[in-house]
C-alpha cells in the first residue's frame, strides 16, 4: 500500500514564481477519461490522491468532473492551489465529500513580486473559514524561511498580521507553526532546493519515502517516484498502460528502493541533488 497518489491534472500555472522552476514539459490537462483510468488502478493501492505535481490545479476546466470520480472512488483528495482562483473555483472543492485537504500557498504572493492585491488575501481567508467550517483540513502555507537557500519572506509579517486581523483568538503552537482553528492550521517550511539531472550534488545517500510511500503520475501518463520529478527525468512507467504492480516492481524501482531501505545509496543522480530530502536526515 501506497500512503499517497500524487495525480497531475495540469502542468499549467497562471503565476510565475521565484521559487518554482516550472516545467519544460508540453503544456497540458489530463483529460477525464485518463484520470479515471489513472484514479482505479492507483485506488486499490491508497485512498488518498493529490492532484499536483506542477501546475495550478484549479485551472482545469474539468475539476468537477475529476473530483466526481474522487468521490464515486471514495478516495480522500488533497490540493494545493497558490489561492487566487479560490474565489472563483473555491465552490467546486467545497462541494465534493472527498476534498479532505486544501493547502493555500500563501508564500507565492511575495514570489510574484508582492503584485496581489488585498482581495487576493480576502479570498483565501475567506475559503479558509469556509472549508474549515465544513470539516476540510485547510492549511495556509509559509514555505518560504531560510534553508538551504534564501527565501523569500519579507512579506511574511504582513501576511501574519493580516491573517491575525482576520482570525482573532487563541493560535496553539504546533510542531509546524499554528492551529488557528479547528480544521485550519498556519505552516512554514524552508524554501527547498528542487532536484535537477544538471544540479549540485548535496548527498550521496539518505532516506525518501518515494517509491515506498508515494509515486506521481504525469499529464501524460508517465509515473515517476515522486512529486518532485518535475520533468519526468524517473520514468518508472506509463499507467496508461502498465499496472500498478508493474511499475512498482520494475528494475529502476527496485534499485531505488534498496537505497533508500537498505544502504542509504541514493541510485538516481537526481536524488543526489534534492534539497527535500534534507528533511529525511535530520
């Protein structure tokens, strides 16, 4: 059993940020067709599905359509959006019973250059009280403090102070920053060096839970170890089609596994160069 599903519906973004290294894919969206074919061979694995790698998912025209399939497979969806299409799409999560997560980037206003209006922030709170009201873990997200590299956070006193005007009250610290309220939490993290076939090299050897507790599926099919193969570079399979268990257990998969389960040897480059994993050996 998988712990999580990475699904990719689109690799299509409507902002650029500093901190993301987009794609050098063909722009696409899955059709609804290949994410159901996609969505029953993954469900027998994990319930859970996430419908990102790259891209801003509430672009796709078919989200309804998709998050129907979520619901008739009884899977438990989680999403990730950079928040400012909530106004306009926020709806179609609230109404489907298999949304269990949403997580609001907010560290993408400062990304694009502080150029979001107060309305981009009235938005995301607002769906924030409103899916939280309705059972929907929903997570704000600071994934911008120093790590490896700078981040890009000058603007976090302002978001924290505008998010503290808007939800008054008693914040219990956690481990990753704030329970605001039931069912809605405050999280930073370090902005992460993204892995590249052509990178640094910052470890030889670690831990991951890719392979043995996630795999991604691309726009077009291609199924890699991770959501952080951003290009496919991993290709373990295509779920158009191969099955589940063939793509788990091909050669590729099983080597890296044995790195990551048995002597800690990183076997793909890219590994080699993911500052995620950093996390994994603290």
């Amino acid at each position: 059993m998988l712990e999580r599903a990475y699904i990719e519906i689109t690799n299509v973004c409507n902002l650029f940020c500093s901190f993301c290294p987009k794609t050098r894919r063909e722009a696409s969206f899955m059709s609804v067709e290949d994410f159901t074919l996609y969505a029953r061979k993954l469900r027998a694995y994990t319930d859970c599905f996430c419908l990102h790698v790259m891209g801003e998912p509430l672009l796709h025209s078919r989200l309804d359509a998709i998050l129907s399939v979520c619901d008739v497979l009884r899977a438990r969806v989680i999403l990730t959006t950079n928040g400012t299409m909530l106004r306009e799409r926020g709806d179609i999560l609230l109404a489907h019973p298999s949304v269990y997560k949403v997580q609001i980037s907010l560290h993408s206003f400062e990304a694009n250059g502080a150029s979001s209006s107060g309305s981009y922030f009235t938005d995301c709170f607002d769906f924030a009280r409103r899916s939280s009201e309705r059972g929907i873990i929903t997570v704000l997200r600071l994934w911008n403090i120093d790590g490896r590299e700078e981040g890009y956070n000058d603007k976090n006193d302002e978001i924290l102070k505008r998010l503290r005007d808007t939800f008054s009250g008693f914040w219990a610290p956690n481990k990753r920053g704030y329970c605001i309220r039931e069912k809605l939490y405050l999280e930073y993290d370090e902005r992460f060096v993204w892995p590249a076939p052509d990178g640094k090299i910052l470890s030889e050897s670690g831990r991951c839970h890719a392979i043995g507790k996630q795999i991604a599926v691309l726009c077009d099919g291609t199924v890699v170890p991770c959501c952080l193969d951003r290009e496919g570079v991993i290709r373990l399979g295509d779920l158009k089609r191969d099955d589940v268990d063939t793509v788990l257990s091909c050669p590729r998969a099983k080597a890296m596994t044995k790195g990551f389960e048995e002597s800690g040897a990183f076997s793909e480059v890219l590994c080699k160069t993911c500052g995620y994993a950093d996390r994994f050996r603290r």
